[in-house]
C-alpha cells in the first residue's frame, strides 16, 4: 500500500521504542490498514438498502463504489511523499482523523450529495494514512523482525477481506438502533478514537532526510483528466449521454499528453515527478501496468453486478447475498499461499493460470444465469464465486512483483507507487463500465419481469469481466520472466520491499481490492 519512493532505511532509525511498545505501534497501523481495507468492501452489500433510502438513483450507487478508490488512487503516492516530508506518525494520525469524521459523514448523509462527497474524502485520508504503515513498521522493527511483521499484516488484511461484505450484511441487517446501512459507516467511530489515541502513545516519529518535493501540478493535472473521464462514464447514462460528455472524455485524454510532458520535464529537472518517465523505459513495465489495471477493472466491477442481482433481482438479503460474497475471499486464501511461495520463480505463468480460472468462475456464472434464471440458489453463486476467488489466489499475491520484475531496485518505490495506483484507478474504471452496461439492460428494479430482467443482465455484462480476465491471461507473456534474484539485506532493500506491500491488500481487499 505504499507510494513513496525514499527508503525508510536510508535515513537515520529513531530511537527504539521498547519491545513492547513497538508490537501496540504495529497493532495501531494495522488496525488503520484494516478500516481502509473493510470500507473499500463493507458498502458493496448495502448499494441498494443505501438507494431505497436516499433516492438515489444507480450512478450515485457507481460514485459510493468508485470515487473512493478514484480519489485513492489520485493521492496515493502523494500521501506516502508527505508522510516523507512532515513526518510519518503526523501524516498517519491526520489521516486517521480525516478518515473517522469522512465515515461520519457517509453516516448521516441525508442526500446522495453528501455521501458521495464523504466516501471521496474518505478516499483522500485513507490514502494519506495508508501509505504510512509500510514506512512504521519499517523505522520500528528491526529487520530481523520485518518477517513477522508483514505476515501479520498480510493476515490481518485478509481478515479484512471476508469480514468487509459479511459485516455490510450483518450490520445492514440487524438494523442497530434503528441505524440500518448507517452503521456500516458509523462503526469506524470507536476504531478511529482508538487508533489515533494508540498512535499518540506509541508511534515513533520519522521523517525522510531525501524526501522529493510534492508535485502539486501534476496532481492537479492527473486529478483533472481521472475525472474528465469517470464522470461522463458514470453519469452519461442517467443524462441521456449528452454530446458534451464524449468531448470531455476526449479532452481528458488529450490531458494526459501535457501530463507526460510536464513529468518529464519535472524528473529531469529534480527527480520529484509523481510519475517517473523513466519507469516505462522499461517494455515489460509498461505492459504489466496495463494488465495490472486491466485485471482490477473486471474484479470489483464483478460484484456490483451480483449484488444487485442477488438483493435486486433474486430479493435476497443484505446478509445472504453478503454470506455468499464470503466464498470468494475464501476462495483466495485456499490458493494464496501456493502463489506466494511458488510464484515467484515464474509469476506470469501463475498470473496466467489464475486468470484463467477466474475467467472459467465468471463463465460459470453466465451459464447458471442463462439456465437458472430466476431460479438460482446460493450454492450455486457461491460456488462460482469460490471458483472465481481460487483463480484470484494464484495471482494476486504475486502480480506487482511480476511487473515490477524488470524495474531496478532503486525504482522499486516509484514503480510500486504507480502499480498501486493504476491498481485503483482501474478499479473505479471498471466500476464505470460495467455500471453502465449493466444499469442500462437491467433498467428498474421494479416490474413483474424484474427478475428475470436482472438475471439477463446479468449474463450479458459478464461477458465484460470474462473477456478481461481472457485477455489478461492472453497478454501475461508481456510480463517480466522468472524474477531477478533479490538484493541481500541491507539499505536498498527498503525500495525492493515496499515495492510488495500493496500484494497482501490484494489479497484481502479485493480480494477485496474492493469489492
């Protein structure tokens, strides 16, 4: 989940906190990297409870799914610079801060407007905190201890992947105090006062005696054109697709040009590009980044598409369809590990092979629509989401380090920020399309034929995601080959190693990687 690209290692190790301390310090951080995780998952099972009762029409569902990880992925490595700067602990706790009092918004929201608007500042914050605990455990632990400690956040983050959409079941379900989908959000209260009064205590500050400047410029310009292109995706269906919304697409792709430009110049003159140009000197990463954001667009995109066929179309529960959604990070969990040690030699082909299973879950999913129909029941879905969530645990855990293969050490920061970021960016883009897809065959949720509507729709938008899990599959060769053997310990390894962190949110989130 880092963006950064100095080395924690490189700078001076503050003081030791004493043992004890450090294991409250590492549990404090992953507690922030559990809430991030959760969120990006836990609204997924309520879209439709959260329309009925705003009014909402289906692209505010799309914004409450995208624009979090739209607005993650735009001040992704921004957060990880300024941690870099203004120090790490004060970049964490303002981010928690800003995280809680995001979710209370998304919490009392009384009109679309409004969550819409809180679930991108949650967005923001989660990407200014996130960033932070790779580089906290780095400046706290020992390096003997690094091991440990990245296990355990592995393992909490895959927690965080199947406890996401069960607790949006339960919580939206049981209906707390009268709070129903609200305590979705609410929750992160208690967690968040915590968090930050642990940090207080317990966290060591660190700072970055190399840290580049921010590139506020190229934010903006990056911000400008992720939008330019979402909006009219999201909204252009509910506006009847108004001419104007094809010119700003286009006006946000030509953007990308003075982008490029402008990083350009910026690298050459101080090394403190958002985007490094040097890193697509390298063929096998400038593909790896499209499959990289390819792959995430047909991943979360996938469950809106069934939750709205589950609770829309079939009338099933928030909690059902929630129990259901949990076979597939169970699914990841059953496959990670095999990835995770033998992956590594020959990534693409694990890349290749997971993706390939993936692709035959989804077409499973499309045959049981066409023959079931209405009919479906949750063994069914469920198994096809396992099959689906085997085939993500053969890649996930492996795919950033596999285009990052060819990338030198010393770019392996930078890399690992970008990869991380298409990662998001292709995550709300997906969302977009397939919303658009979908919404537009399915129509209302009303009418005697809704049902079989659903279901219909259905089959034919997942054609999208297996389609894109094919073609990954078929582009895989573009990948980097075996993996370069690793540097020994030592300062550069800071670089290598944040340049695996985002793997285990993959494993979790979307495993989770939002769903």
């Amino acid at each position: 989940m880092t963006t950064t690209e100095t080395a924690a290692v490189r700078e001076p190790r503050p003081e030791q906190a004493p043992s004890r301390r450090k294991w409250v310090a590492l549990a404090v951080v992953l507690l922030a990297a559990f809430l991030d995780n959760v969120d990006s998952t836990i609204v997924t099972v309520a879209l439709p409870d959260i329309q009925r009762e705003l009014g909402a029409d289906f692209a505010t569902a799309q914004w409450t799914l995208a624009g979090y990880a739209l607005a993650f992925a735009v001040f992704l490595i921004t957060g990880g610079r300024l941690g870099d700067i203004y120090g790490r602990k004060r970049l964490f706790i303002a981010g928690v801060i800003g995280f809680t009092l995001a979710s209370v918004m998304c919490g009392v929201a009384a009109s679309p407007g409004v969550l819409v608007t809180g679930r991108l500042l949650q967005g923001v914050m989660a990407a200014l905190m996130v960033p932070q605990v790779m580089s906290v455990i780095m400046t706290t632990f020992e390096q003997k201890d690094w091991v440990v400690a990245f296990s355990m956040m592995g393992a909490v983050l895959g927690l965080g992947g199947v406890a996401g959409p069960l607790l949006g079941g339960i919580l939206t379900d049981l209906d707390l105090l009268g709070l129903g989908w609200r305590a979705i959000f609410l929750i992160n209260i208690p967690f968040g006062i915590l968090a930050v009064g642990l940090a207080l205590w317990c966290l060591p500050e660190s700072k970055s005696e190399q840290a580049t400047r921010l590139d506020v410029p190229g934010v903006f310009l990056l911000s400008l054109a992720a939008l330019g292109l979402m909006y009219p995706l999201v909204q252009g269906r509910e506006q009847g697709w108004p001419g104007w919304m094809f010119a700003v697409m286009g006006g946000a792709l030509v953007l990308l040009v003075p982008f490029a430009l402008y990083q350009r110049r910026r690298h050459a003159k101080d090394g403190s590009a958002l985007v490094p140009p040097t890193l697509f000197r390298h063929r096998s990463f400038t593909a790896g980044v499209f499959v990289v954001m390819l792959a995430f667009s047909g991943i979360t995109s996938f469950f809106l598409v069934l939750t709205y066929q589950m609770q829309l179309g079939l009338g099933w529960s928030a909690l059902r369809t929630a129990l259901v959604t949990v076979a597939f990070p169970i699914g990841i969990m059953a496959t990670f590990q095999i990835a995770w040690r033998k992956g590594t030699a020959n990534g693409r082909v694990y890349v290749a092979i997971g993706t390939s299973i993936m692709a035959l879950g989804t077409l499973l999913m499309i045959a049981l629509n066409h023959i079931q129909g209405p009919d479906l029941t949750w063994l069914q879905l469920a198994g096809a989401e396992l099959v689906v969530g085997l085939g993500m645990g053969l890649c996930s855990p492996i795919l950033t380090n596999v285009v990052l293969g060819d990338v030198p050490p010393q770019d392996a920061g930078a890399g690992s920020g970008v990869v991380n970021a298409l990662i998001q960016f292709g995550t709300a883009v997906g969302i977009a399309v397939v919303g658009v897809i979908f919404f537009s065959l399915s129509g209302s949720g009303t009418g005697p034929d809704r049902a079989q509507r659903f279901s219909d729709a259905t089959a034919a938008t997942l054609w999208y995601n297996a389609g894109v899990f094919v073609l990954v599959a078929v582009l895989s060769p573009l990948l980097p080959g075996r993996k370069k053997a690793e540097p020994e310990a030592g300062p550069d390894t800071a670089d290598t190693a944040r340049s695996a962190e985002r793997e285990p949110a993959a494993v979790g989130g979307v495993a989770a990687d939002r769903v």
